[in-house]
C-alpha cells in the first residue's frame, strides 16, 4: 500500500512539473521605446547643428519588441546626416553639434507596462563626412528588477542594461552610413527554466509509471 502511494505521489509531482513548466512559459518580454519622453531633453526625437553646414541627428524609436531571456537587444538608432559636410581631410565644410542630453524611456510592456529612463549626456562636437567624435553617456546603466530605477510600476524579475555609452559614427560611415545602434540586454531573474521544469517532470513521470506497471505485476 505505501509503495503504492508512493507511485501515486510520483506520477502528480511529475504532473505538477510540468504544469509550473506551461505556467512559467514567460522566456520572451516585449519592450519599446517610443513612449512620451524619449528624445533630446525629453521633447524632440531630432537634434540640429548649433552651427556649420545643416547636419541632424535623429533618433529611430521601438516599437513593441518581443525578444527572448536573457538577450542582447537594440533600444533604437540614431542617425547622423550630413549631407554638405565634406571629408575631414578636404577640410571645406563641417558641422557642430554643441553640448545635449537624451532621454531614452524604455516600456516594459510584459510586466504591465513599467516604464524606467535611461539619460544619456554629450558634450557634442565637430562633424565631418567621415568624422564623428560625439559620443552620449547613459546613466544609469540598469533598469529593474522590481522597482530599481522605475518611473512607474515594476518590472517584476526583468532587468534592462545599457551599455556605458554609444557612440556616434560619422554620416558617411558604419553598416547604415550615419546609423548608431544603441544595444543593450534584457535579463531575468526567474527561475528555473521551464525546460528544467519539464525534464524534472518528465522523469518523476517515467518513474510513476514505471514503478506502477511493477506494482501491479506484483
């Protein structure tokens, strides 16, 4: 009889395991960062040149992005465009940029929609066709979990990191000439995995099962 409720036990753990796996089955979050807020000084989502030929930076926002966990993930570009600036070496026609902040929102739309701020500062600078020494800085570097740096809500056991700065390639350089992605990571601090879950309860299952077809031969 208690080898019998031994089996019974086994097989409903196993039961239950792989339940709490469907249960846990939270391995994606979906993020963006085009709420209100995001841009230079929290207004616009295009910086112009404070002097020398028309140039413009200009962020690309996110939509809802869903990614798995952990990830690295983009947060947006900014592009740079030049289009009269010259090569720093024919020396005709450049573009400032003075002094700015950014700020990126990010929007946790999977743990009910917390919001956090990455701010990135620069200090600006002199562009050319193919010369670019601006650089934003972003603080702080994390978001969440739980209510770590949140404006609103929480982020539950998600976690959002930049990295320390990005920096911004000339108009006439990079994979997209003028784009810059800002990457990041997107972690969580659930665990285990419901695959651990699912291995787990498939073999208490087996072993249920098995010890069952035993105990009825006998």
């Amino acid at each position: 009889m208690k080898f019998g409720r031994l089996v019974q036990t086994t097989s409903i753990l196993g039961v239950a395991l792989f339940m709490m796996a469907v249960s846990a089955s939270a391995t994606s979050i979906t993020y963006n960062t085009n709420a209100a807020g995001t841009g230079f000084g929290g207004t616009s989502l295009t910086l112009n040149d404070t002097s020398g030929t028309s140039a413009t930076l200009t962020f690309i926002e996110d939509a809802n992005i869903t990614t798995g966990v952990p990830s690295n993930v983009n947060f947006g570009n900014f592009t740079l465009v030049c289009g009269g600036c010259s090569t720093q070496a024919a020396g005709t026609s450049s573009s400032t940029f003075g002094a700015f902040t950014f700020n990126l929102i990010i929007t946790d739309v999977t743990d009910g929609g917390a919001t956090g701020r990455f701010v990135g500062t620069s200090t600006g600078g002199t562009i050319w066709s193919d010369v670019s020494p601006i650089t934003v800085n972003w603080a702080p570097l994390v978001l969440g979990p739980g209510a770590i740096n949140a404006l609103t809500g929480n982020f539950g056991g998600t976690t959002f990191t930049t990295t320390v700065f990005t920096a911004i390639v000339a108009p006439n350089s990079g994979a997209v000439h003028g784009q810059s992605t800002v990457q990041g990571h997107v972690d969580s601090t659930v665990t285990p995995e419901p695959a651990t879950f699912a291995l787990l309860g498939g073999s208490l299952m087996g072993l249920g099962l098995f010890g069952r077809r035993r105990f009825v031969r006998k």
